[in-house]
C-alpha cells in the first residue's frame, strides 16, 4: 500500500472510531488525521505480531478491521490523557 493509501486508510479508520467510541473526543480533521494514522500503525503491528496477517492490500476487510481496531484503541488512550488534564484544570 502507497503513502498516500495509508493517509486514507487512516483518516477513514480514525474517522470511524470517532463514530464507534460515544462521548466527546474533541479534536478536529488534523487530530483524526494522526490518531487514525497511529490507530492503523498500531493496528497494523499488533495484527501481524499476534494473527501473522498480511496488510499490504488497501480493500483487505482484515487491514480495515485491524485498522479501526488499532483506531479506537488510540482514541481511548486519547480520551483518557486528554480527559485527566481537562478534570485537573477544573
């Protein structure tokens, strides 16, 4: 998959987490952007650590899975990081 195939799977991808995960995540399109892009990364990695998957296909339903996957679990540590110095400024 291209550089610029892996943007877009990563901006589709954090995207989608942001749909998934309820609650305020805040952050704009630049945010999803990189959060996606991680999410894919990490995604990525742990799928071929754990499950031995191949991702170099763009319409694989697995790289899209592991994509979202690796996404949402970004998001979480996200919203926990950002969530605990929003609660500490109040």
């Amino acid at each position: 998959m291209g550089f610029f195939g892996f943007l877009l799977l990563g901006l589709i991808a954090g995207a989608l987490a942001k749909l998934i995960l309820p609650g305020k995540q805040g952050g704009g399109w630049f945010v999803t952007l990189l959060l996606g892009v991680v999410g894919a990364l990490v995604g990525g990695w742990l799928g071929s650590l754990l499950f031995n998957a191949p991702l170099e296909e763009f319409f694989s339903i697995q790289t899209w899975l592991l994509a979202i996957g690796g996404s949402v679990l970004v998001l979480l540590i996200y919203g926990l990081i950002v969530g605990r110095k929003d609660r500490t400024r109040a």
